[in-house]
C-alpha cells in the first residue's frame, strides 16, 4: 500500500468547537540571495519537527503548499489561539530564537528585502465553516481534528454549518 488510506464516499471534518487557523509563509525576493532566504527556509521544517515532539503544544496539523515558485506557506491547525501564541513567545523554543535573530538584522539593516515574511490567523467560531471531502484521505482540517461521515454532520453545506456539538 502507499501513501494515506481513501475514506471512500463523502466525508466531513470532525471538528468540536472553534477551529484556529494560521497560515504562515515565505517569499523570495531575489532568487540571488540564497544565503539570505534559505536560512528562512529551513526554519519552518525545524519548527514543525519540535511542534511534532510536543503535541502538548497545541499544533493539530499542518499541510504545506507552495503559490508559486518564489512563495512558500503553510496551513497550521491549533487547538487554541493561547496555544499558538505560547509557543511563539516561549524563550525556549525555536520560532523565539528565530524572530530574535530576524530582528537584529533587521535592526543592523542586513535583511536588504531579499526574503518576505508573512503570517494570518483566524479564529473560525463553530458554525462558521464546513468541509466536504470526496473519496479523500484525511486532509486539512480532517486531518488535523479527525475525519467523520458526511451524514453526522448533514447531507448540505447548510447542514454542516448549522452543526453545534454538545455544550
């Protein structure tokens, strides 16, 4: 067998709650500057292996992507926003080391706007999203909060946002 199992037919995100979304990413600016993006770069794969050794940490998933041959992103899932921000503020982890070292050339004016930087957060309240996955392994948000049949969560887009779990 390779790769993930299909969930055969129609399913949906088994999603319990709110659903915390950061979509964070990379663009190179001049392809040149390699020793200035690719630190960037590598910095990513290094925090989702610590984020991997820490589930306690709160990232559920993560899918990487790329928009084009210059910019490179992420979609995280988390348990929380607190999660998510303690891990980007905890002195001993990686994302701190590495802000503090992006700072300071910034501060020297080293970065000369060869890398971008971007990150977006939303905090998605419970039925104000809906998945729909045909003959798919887990993906997304599946993946990161569980996979369940179409018919648990309804037939209908309109059914799926409706959905409230148990109080």
């Amino acid at each position: 067998m390779f790769g993930k199992p299909v969930a055969a037919g129609r399913t949906t995100a088994g999603v319990e709650g709110d659903v915390v979304v950061l979509l964070i990413g990379m663009r190179i600016n001049h392809f040149w500057a390699v020793h200035h993006w690719v630190p960037v770069f590598l910095a990513m794969p290094r925090m989702l292996r610590e984020l991997g050794r820490a589930p306690e940490r709160g990232l559920l998933g993560h899918v990487l992507l790329t928009a084009s041959p210059r910019t490179y992103y992420v979609v995280q899932y988390w348990e929380s926003k607190e999660k998510l921000y303690a891990y980007a503020t905890s002195p001993d982890m990686f994302h701190r080391k590495a802000w503090a070292i992006l700072n300071r050339k910034e501060k020297t004016g080293k970065l000369r706007q060869h890398v971008g930087l971007w990150h977006e957060t939303y905090v998605v309240p419970e039925g104000s999203y809906e998945a729909i996955y045909a003959d798919m392994p887990a993906f997304g948000l599946a993946a990161a909060h569980g996979q369940v049949p179409l018919e648990r969560r309804g037939r209908y887009a309109k059914d799926r946002f409706a959905y409230r779990s148990a109080p």
